[in-house]
C-alpha cells in the first residue's frame, strides 16, 4: 500500500513540476508590453476579435497625456506633432512614429531596416492567422526588378500598410497604421 502512495505521489509531483514549467516558459507571452521594453515580431501588433487594436503598443484611444508619458514630452507639445522614438524589436532597433492632430493620434508607423525578410513574414503569418486578409502590390522599375512590396488592409476605422523596400545595400519594412476616424 506504501508503494503505490509513493507511486501516485510521485506521479502528482511530476505532473506539478511540468505544469508549473509550463507556465513559467509561457509567462512572457501574457506581459503586458509597453513601448519601452522590447517587442517581438508576434507581440508588435495586438489583435481582437480578427481585428488589429496596437501597434506597437499604441492604440488611436491613447490619450495625448499617455502619449507626453510614453515619449517624455511636455504635454503642450503632443498635439499637431510628429513623435519619434527608438523601440526595440528582438535586439534589433527601429524607429517608433506617432503623428497627432489636436486631440487624437491620426498615424502609428515602424521603420526598420534590421531582419527585413524575417520581420515581414512573421508579421504576414501573424496577420493570416487572425484572418486579417491583405492585398499585394509589387512596384518594378523598367527592368523589371522589384523595388517595393506593398501589403495593404483596410477596416471602417483603420488602414494597414505594409511596405518592404529593396534598397542597392539593404532592405527596408514600414508599417503604417492609419486612423481613419480623422480624416
């Protein structure tokens, strides 16, 4: 009878052991990501219900005042502005930025020109898997090589783009995030 108590206590222990592992493995993936800590590439666009609510943490509902916060800038300076800062996406900087009108933000862009090929299609796979379906353009020059994918969404209340540019020396992806309610 001892024995198959150590048995079953022992199989209660390891199945604890994993679940907790478990967990602790996949705990990265519930923080809340802020502009100020790193991003990944499935965590740089936040989805709800087969819709795209962030980009890099920003929504069009931010306040000005959470914006003057996020970018350390007097208040005052927010509306009608052009906001810039450096985000980390994996190890790998790009450039966050954020154009307001008087009293809403009107655009949320990413540049970056550091894994191009490998940030694109995880952001192309992350979108395909919340069903959000995108239109491609390809733009060529006379020659017929390509200077410019171009990937486009558009809802009610936003448009997505999504650009990868074919530089001489190195490739470069943007996304735009459009707030349509302003226009």
């Amino acid at each position: 009878m001892k024995v198959i108590r150590f048995i079953v206590f022992a199989c209660f222990l390891v199945i604890f052991i994993v679940i907790a592992n478990l967990i602790h493995k996949n705990m990265d993936s519930y923080e809340v990501v802020t502009i100020t800590s790193p991003f990944t590439y499935y965590n740089i666009i936040t989805y709800g219900n087969n819709d795209i609510k962030t980009l890099a943490s920003l929504s069009f509902k931010d306040s000005l005042d959470s914006l003057s916060d996020m970018f350390d800038i007097d208040r005052a300076f927010i509306a009608n502005n052009i906001l810039r800062k450096t985000i980390k996406i994996r190890e790998n900087e790009a450039e966050l930025v954020v154009f307001t009108d008087n009293n809403s933000i009107g655009q949320i862009t990413i540049n970056s020109s550091n894994n191009t090929d490998v940030f694109l299609e995880n952001v192309l796979s992350s979108l395909s898997s919340n069903n959000i379906q995108l239109e491609k353009y390809l733009l060529d020059d006379t020659n017929g090589n390509t200077l410019s994918e171009v990937y486009t969404h558009k809802s009610d209340t936003y448009k997505i783009i999504i650009t990868k540019t074919y530089l001489d020396n190195s490739d470069n992806l943007t996304i735009d995030y459009v707030n349509l309610n302003i226009f």
